[in-house]
C-alpha cells in the first residue's frame, strides 16, 4: 500500500526556503560571492551572508545515480587520468550526483511532467541574475554559462561527502569536554550517530583504507546525505542509500553555487543538495515484496497447491 498522501503544510514545513513552483521570483534575489566556498551562491539583498534554499518535489532518476559510498568509483582499478594520484587525492575529487526529474505521482504541490516547466523556467531565470565581478567584464566579453539543468528534463543535484573539519570542533565530542562544559554546544555531541555516518566506518571496500587514514590524519569528516524517510527522525544510512533513494519521489532542498573560471570565461552553476525526504518509496521496493512472496509461496506449497492456484488464475 502507498504511504497517504502528504499534506501541503507537511511539504511546506520540511523547508523554509522558496518553493521552486511559484509564479514570481522575487527581486531581492542575487548571487553573493564568497571567499571561503570560493564562488557565489544565491541569496537575497536582505541577507546576503545567507544562501537561499529552494525546494521542489522530484523523481530521483535511476541513472548516473552516484550518491553511494563509493561513488561508483573502484580504488583498487583506478582510470589512467588517475594511477599517478594518490588514494586520498582521488577520493578528494570524487563528486557525487543524482538526477532530478519530474515524476509522475500524485502530489498536493508540483514537480510533476505538467508542472515542471515552471521549475526548469524559475532555475534558468535565477541563473541569468548572477553578474560577473566588475573587472571581468571590463576585459572580456560575457561568460558562457553551464546551467545546472543539463537539460530541460533534468536538474543534476550534487553533493560533498568529505569535508575538512574545523579545528575547533576536534575535541568537541571528547568526555573531558563533557565533563567540563565545553563543546555543550554541539547538539553532535548528545545525539547517537550511527558508525556508517563516520569516515571512520564509512562503507567502502578494504582498497580504500590507506586514503581512509590519510584523510583521518589531515582532519576530515564524513559530511553525510542530510536524507530521510517522511515520518522518520534517523537519516538513510549511506549503505542504503541505493535502495532508499534511486527511483523515490522526494521532496528536495538544495542550493545553487555559481562557480567562475575566468581563464575560460565560463561560469557553471550547481545544485546543492540540502536535505532529501523520501516521500515515495522507489517503485521496484514493492515489486520485490511482491517477487518474494510469490517465490515463497511457491517453494513453501505442495505440487497439488502449485496445481491449484494455477488453474485458478
């Protein structure tokens, strides 16, 4: 049986950023740029140190479906671009991504094939109002943009899993912390995180354990998939990343980062992913239930029974 149907306020409160499906995009968007992200990212004249978050609902696609531990790539069986590199440095440039579609189930807000025009009009419009720093145009004619469309079907989503911790919260989970009020702060801290969600225990193959120390010493973490099930509090585990989210339809909130290469006069837009609340489970979950319970009731019948029910049908 399908999960009920959600509400419009439950969709709207899994988000408080702007829903990609309105009629209007307002004029106090703009790109900001940032020194740390090395880019700009959209954001509003009102807040301009605060990204913008849209959201939308959306068939994850099956293909080109990256967001696995592994990221589909093999350590142990590297491309020729990377044999020279070493493990962490080809782990660093992994870049995970999904595809984002309409979908074409019944839902109280958008995002399905007669409503997705309007998605793919609001993304192309809010990518016409990044502007160049005022030197490049100066010197150069107006860049090339790569939108974050890859088409008018699909919006690629992307996502980092691994990130550089900041010095400060090296210790913050520590017991003498704990014991002495520091890092209280930390909601991390007083909250179980499951050993998957860890570079410590991160599911990847044994080839992959020299860049897992590597990575460790050089004081990085594992930045997880802020993914759920509707109605349940714990995030997907990476190992079923696959098996939660390749074909669901989900509710999504994502960012958009503009990205400048001045040497090619080029500037590629990227859809950031946020957070991911699986609304309706992947499609084949049921059918394989349904494959179960049939190989089951044929291997546990009697050949009078198997003869029977065939009949019947």
């Amino acid at each position: 049986m399908s999960p009920p149907l959600p509400t419009k306020e439950e969709l709207e409160a899994l988000s408080s950023g702007w829903y990609l499906g309105t009629e209007t995009i307002p004029n106090h968007f703009k790109f900001s740029y940032s020194r740390e992200l090395n880019g700009s990212f959209l954001a509003s004249d009102r807040a301009i140190d605060e990204p913008i978050e849209l959201w939308g609902i959306f068939k994850i696609s099956k293909d080109s479906f990256t967001f696995t531990p592994t990221v589909g790539y093999d350590m142990s069986n590297k491309p020729a671009y990377d044999t020279h590199k070493n493990d962490d440095a080809c782990w660093l440039n992994l870049r995970p991504a999904v595809n984002l579609l309409a979908h074409d189930h019944e839902t109280v807000l958008g995002g399905s094939a007669p409503e997705w025009d309007k998605y793919v009009a609001n993304l192309k419009a809010i990518e016409k109002r990044y502007k160049p720093p005022p030197k490049s145009i100066a010197s150069s004619s107006a860049p090339k943009q790569q939108s974050a469309l890859l088409d008018d079907s699909v919006l690629k989503l992307s996502h980092k899993f691994l990130l550089e911790k900041p010095e400060k919260l090296e210790t913050a989970s520590s017991s003498n912390d704990s014991e002495t009020g520091k890092g209280t702060s930390e909601p991390a801290s007083e909250i179980f995180v499951h050993p998957e969600l860890t570079l410590e225990n991160w599911p990847v193959p044994d080839s992959w354990n020299i860049a897992r120390e590597t990575l460790l010493a050089r004081n990085y973490a594992i930045q997880p998939l802020n993914a759920y099930v509707r109605g349940k509090e714990k995030l997907i585990r990476p190992s079923r990343y696959e098996q939660k989210l390749k074909g669901a339809v989900a509710h999504v909130a994502f960012t958009i980062m503009a990205y400048r290469f001045a040497q090619e006069n080029r500037v590629r837009f990227v859809a950031v992913a946020q957070r991911i609340t699986v609304l309706f489970p992947p499609a084949r979950a049921s059918s394989n239930l349904k494959r179960k319970a049939q190989a089951l009731e044929t291997t546990s019948g009697s050949p009078h029974k198997k003869t029977k029910t065939d009949n019947e049908v």
